[in-house]
C-alpha cells in the first residue's frame, strides 16, 4: 500500500522548494506547513519551526510507512468531526503541546481548533486535560499516534530532568 496523500515535507524545511529553512525569521514560515502563529509560538519557545515540521514529518512517515489506516477510512465519514482531549496518564512535567500541535497541523485537511489547558514546564497530574483538539476526526486519529509518542518523550524526559 503506498503512503497516504498527506502533505509531508521530506528535509529541508517544508520542502515546497520556499527555501524557508535557509531564514529563521518568522516570515519565513508563512509559506511552509506549519500555521504562521504556531510557528510563532515555537520561536518564543525556542524552537525552530522547520526543525519541529521536519521532526512531526519524520514521526508521520514512520507511523504512517504502511499507508493510511484502513479501519478508519472505511468506518469514518470523510466530513465527521470529533473533539478529542489529551491527558496526562501519570503524574509529571508537561513539555512538547506545541510539537504535539504541529503534528497535528501537517495533517489536518481542514483548520483545527486547540484549546490549551496547560503550558509546557506545568506540573500535572493524572487525568489531568493537557490539551482538546476539534478536527475532523479522520485527520485526529491520523496524528494522534504521532503526536502523542513525541509529547510522551518530551513530557518523560521533562519529568526525569525536573525530579
């Protein structure tokens, strides 16, 4: 089965050939993958947005290497939307919303809405609401898989560094 028609750069920024990974100057990502004030975000925290879209491509490429999920396109409705909460499974410290959120943004065909509950550093407990996403529903279960490994990792190492 081939890999699913999704918009994943292959290196070297969004790879739409804008050359956006030669400048770190937050214009420079208008043109790429990634929603313009996301990639804002991601400078304030520090993070190079090409550095993060190429990481979440690179995620999806290998959660996606044997194409798209078959189960979810022959029982999701194209247009069904669904709103999905990440939580936290135990006790630590949260870091990687906004990685988790660009996953989310290469994948999402339509716009998504992201309500944050908490901040990367915060402290959490289990169960406690992380992020809720409303997207179509196809795209959620698409990303998640992806988003979630890279915001466990981040959350994991976050926490063993904080102890």
């Amino acid at each position: 089965m081939n890999t699913p028609d999704l918009p994943l750069a292959s290196g070297g920024g969004c790879g739409d050939g804008c050359a956006c990974g030669a400048d770190t100057d937050a214009e420079a990502y208008l043109e790429c993958g990634l929603d313009p004030a996301l990639a804002a975000l991601l400078l304030d925290s520090g993070l190079d947005p090409v550095e993060v879209e190429d990481i979440a491509n690179v995620a999806l490429q290998e959660d996606l290497a044997h194409g798209v999920d078959v189960t979810t396109v022959a029982t999701i409705p194209e247009d069904a939307v669904a709103t999905a909460d990440f939580t936290a499974r135990e006790a630590g410290v949260v870091a990687g919303l906004r990685v988790a959120e660009a996953v989310l943004s290469i994948v999402a065909t339509d716009e998504f809405e992201v309500e944050r509950h908490v901040a990367d550093g915060d402290r959490v407990e289990p169960g406690q609401k992380l992020l809720s996403v409303t997207t179509r529903t196809r795209d959620l279960l698409t990303a998640e898989r992806s988003a979630l490994n890279l915001l466990c990792r981040l959350s994991g190492i976050a926490t063993a560094t904080r102890a």
